[in-house]
C-alpha cells in the first residue's frame, strides 16, 4: 500500500513509530471500530441501543438493592452508581478486550502490515461508542429525580478524551504480555474482578473514614472520577486530573518502549 502516514507508509513503520502512525491514521481504526458494532447489531431491530436499554436494567436492579444496603437516597445513589458503572464497564472491558486485541486480530496482522496500535485503538473506540449510548440513561434519571448538570458539567469532554487514551496504553502493555506470555490473559482478568471490587463504583469513598487513602492510590478511581465527579456536582479534585494525565505520560512511555523492543516479534507469536 502506498497511502501515507505521517511521511512514512504503512508498511515502513517500526516500533518507534508504531504508535505515532496508528494515531496519524484515525479513519482507520475509526471505521473498524464502527464496522464492528453494525456487525453485532446488523439483524437488530434497536441495534446499538441495546447499550442503553442494558445499561438502564442494570443500574436500576443494582441501584435498589445497594442504596438500601448503603442506606441512601435513591435520588443521590443512582446517578453516581450510575455514572460509576458505565465508565467501569468501558475500562474493564477494554482491558480484558484489548488483553486478548493482538491474538483476535491476528488473521490480520499476518497478512497486513498496520501498525499494531490500530487494533487497541479499534476496541478502544468501539467501546467509547457503547459508553456513549449509555450515558444518556443516567442523564435520564438524574432529570427524572430534579437534578440538572451545572455548567461543570462541560468537563466531561476532556474526562473521556483522556479515558480513550488511558484504555489504549494500558491495552497496549497486556495485548504485548499476553501474546507472549498466554498465561497472563487469566491473570488480568482476575485482577479486574478484584480491582472492580476495591474501585469506589458501588461505595464512596468517604465510607472508608481513616482509610480513605486506598481509594486515592488507586488509579482507576481517579479515571472514574474525572468523568463523574463534574456532571453529578461532586467536588471537582484537580488530583485526579493530574494523576490521570500523569498516568498517560508514563504510560504512553512505557507502552512506546515496549513496542520499540516487541513490535516486530509479535506476529511471530501469534
């Protein structure tokens, strides 16, 4: 192929560039990500929405039993369970999506030469599509009890565009790992379940009193919270936010130095 990428083609790409040249190329991984969603839903009648009315089930079901078992207000609960569950659902999903990214695509990489970036950020993206029909139910019930988002609330635009990047680099790292290493597929899988359950999503993390720290070392509730803390109208912690863009640049690095030295060994162990 001959179509460009930032000065250089797809097929001269390496590990130093990988990255870059997949981000250069968005209608690709653009147009795959949709492709894949028209393909689970193209004999649907409601299609994608599917998201929405899932999503709707789930909070509701899970919102009644553990506002009663917290003791709060269903007015207050829902939004945040809500909110909670959805931008957890997208990371967990990517993670363990993206884990196996590399092995699924393989067909693919074996018989064109992409950058290997393109494929994380294909499930990255698909994901954010789903994330996005499911937003609007929590926005549903958060006007259905009297709440109404603040001007605050505009902050979620940057929240999720740092969401997205969070997914590719940590996806990168354990499609890398996994591939190679097949065993650690089940080793991240465990480990979300067990991050899902020390993740401030059902609970708050005021709750903890004296051991309020376990929530704020943990880097998935700083990514929750940059998206939910301003359309809900809990305080806005500039914390998170520098801890979620840090964990972009560290993250980012060690994904780049990981495809520097892997890029070109991993269609060997597919």
């Amino acid at each position: 192929m001959s179509h460009e990428i930032s000065g250089s083609t797809w097929s001269d790409h390496d590990g130093r560039t990988d990255i870059s040249a997949a981000f250069a190329a968005p209608h690709v991984w653009l147009a795959l990500g949709w492709h894949d969603i028209k393909q689970r839903y193209r004999r649907s009648i409601i299609g994608p929405f599917w998201f929405t009315l899932s999503a709707l089930i789930m909070i509701g079901a899970l919102g009644l039993v553990y506002s009663t078992l917290f003791g709060q207000t269903m007015s207050d609960y829902l939004p945040y369970l809500g909110f909670g569950l959805i931008v957890w659902q997208f990371i967990s999903t990517c993670i363990t999506e993206g884990s196996n990214g590399f092995i699924t695509s393989g067909y693919l990489i074996k018989q064109v030469r992409l950058p290997l970036t393109i494929h994380i950020n294909r499930i990255a993206w698909r994901n954010l599509i789903i994330l996005l029909h499911s937003l609007p139910v929590v926005f549903g019930i958060m006007v259905f009890f009297g709440q109404y988002p603040s001007v605050e609330m505009l902050l979620v635009i940057p929240a999720l565009i740092m969401l997205f990047f969070q997914a590719v680099w940590i996806s990168l790292i354990t499609a890398t790992l996994c591939t190679r290493y097949r065993d650690v597929l089940q080793i991240v899988a465990n480990l979300v379940t067990v991050c899902f359950f020390v993740t401030p999503v059902f609970w708050r993390p005021e709750t903890l009193t004296s051991r309020g720290w376990i929530a704020q070392f943990n880097p998935f509730y700083h990514m929750i919270e940059t998206v939910r803390a301003p359309i809900i109208g809990r305080p806005i912690e500039w914390q998170s936010w520098a801890i979620s863009l840090g964990l972009i640049v560290i993250g980012f690095i060690l994904a780049h130095l990981l495809m520097r030295k892997c890029r070109d060994r991993v269609p060997y162990w597919l």
